[in-house]
C-alpha cells in the first residue's frame, strides 16, 4: 500500500497532535491537523482526506457526536481514540460507525499498523469495486447471493432488501456479512474474523468484532425476525440461513 494517504489528526492536545503527526510523516502519511470542530469542518471541505484518527473525549465537544456526523455524510474511515476508561463511548463510536478504535497510552507501532491495516481494507474495497464494475460494463449479467428476502450484489458492494432498496452497510460491515455468506453453517472464530477484517489477532477485551456483528445483526434480523447470525459459544458466530447463487441481469 501506498504510504501517501492524508491522515486527519484530531485531537485538542497540541503534544498529542506534534506526536502523531511526526510519527505519522515518519512513514511518509501526509498529516493535517485540527483541534476544534471547526477545523476538521473546514479541512473536510477542502482536503481529500484518507483516514481520521478521533479522540473520543475533546475539550468541548463529545468526539461520538462527530464520528455521528461524519458517518452521516461520508464513509472516510476513523480511528478512535480513547483512554481505558472511556472504552464504553469506544464502544458507542463503533455503534455509530467507526472502524476501529486504539486505547492510550499506545505504542506508536501499533497505531501505525492499525492506521495501515484500515487504509488497505478501505483501499483493497475501492480497487475491488473499480475491478467489478469494469466486469460490469463489459457483461449484461452479474452474480449475487441471496439470503431470505435480501440480495447481496458483491459487484456492487450492496446489500438490497425485498424491495430492492439498498440498506446502508459501513465497510466493516459489508465486509463481515460478506465473510458471514461465503460461509454458510460454519461456526467463524473471533480470531478469523478479525484477521479478516483488520489483520490483527483477536484479544477477549477486544470487542470490535462482537460490535459490527451486532450492528449487523440490527440492519438483516429486524425486518423478517430471522436469526441470520448466532452465536457460537465460546468460538464466535456461524451464519445460520441458506444462500444460493444467482446470475441477476442488469
């Protein structure tokens, strides 16, 4: 992956700020910075950004009220960042759509290879769409996987209900329901699904994976009552309905 990404640091410490900005162009990231709404407002405006990294707790402002607002309007990845104690509100900016989260104190490495693995996740989508719609173009037919009343179309990265309206799916998800149906009756471990979605290992305090599966869960189970997703104790999730494949013509 290419290091020349734009990284958005907000944060309303100065040091933490210089601190991340200097680790971040030491592996060659453009860094821009803002302390206050205001500025990140300002800088989404003008600059093409790749990643956010978010503290939760801002001086005057509830960082979880902007990861909200910015979901709202684009689907730029973000980075939390939090103290150990605030980890219920980390939990809450997963809810909202963040898509990943790292706890101070942190070694820069780490924040560095989560900052790499969300850019690679984020770009591998775009360069995946881009290859699919290219096979689009030239065919008059694509493949998609149904489940229940719903149809993933993996060529267009969408999910679309019984009335074949589009259902808003953050890139971790639709990465994870993807995981879910090229996997039918398969219990998944939190381990392989973390791999798959960060390239990380899981830990047991971690609860990135339980929080995009429950968000899942929420948008495919609430309107036809099926449990798509069980749990399977003490391993991770299985996707418990049938899929079968169809060429749909466009």
């Amino acid at each position: 992956m290419n290091n020349s990404a734009t990284i958005l640091v907000v944060d309303d410490d100065l040091r933490i700020r210089e601190l991340l900005r200097n680790s971040l162009e030491a592996e060659a990231f453009s860094v821009l910075e803002a302390g206050t709404s205001e500025e990140l407002y300002d800088l989404l405006e003008v600059a093409d950004i790749d990643l956010i990294t978010m503290d939760v707790l801002l001086d005057r402002e509830n960082g979880l009220d902007l990861v909200r607002d910015i979901r709202r309007r684009s689907d730029i990845p973000i980075i939390l960042v939090t103290g150990r104690v605030d980890l219920i509100d980390t939990v809450v900016g997963l809810e909202l759509g963040a898509d990943d989260y790292i706890t101070k104190p942190f070694l820069i490495r780490e924040l560095i290879a989560r900052v790499r693995s969300v850019l690679r996740r984020a770009s591998g989508s775009i360069g995946k769409n881009a290859r699919q719609q290219d096979e689009m173009d030239k065919s008059s037919e694509v493949e998609v996987i149904r489940f229940g009343h719903w149809t993933l179309m993996p060529s267009a990265r969408e999910l679309r209900d019984e009335h074949d309206q589009a259902v808003s799916l953050t890139t971790a998800e639709y990465d994870l329901l993807e995981i879910f149906v090229n996997s039918p009756q398969r219990a998944l471990s939190r381990d392989h699904l973390m791999e798959r979605l960060t390239g990380r290992d899981w830990h047991p305090s971690d609860r990135v994976i339980d929080n995009h599966v429950a968000q899942l869960r929420k948008k495919i189970e609430s309107s036809d009552g099926f449990e798509w997703i069980k749990t399977v104790r003490g391993t991770g999730y299985m996707f418990a309905g049938k899929t079968t494949r169809d060429m749909l013509q466009l």
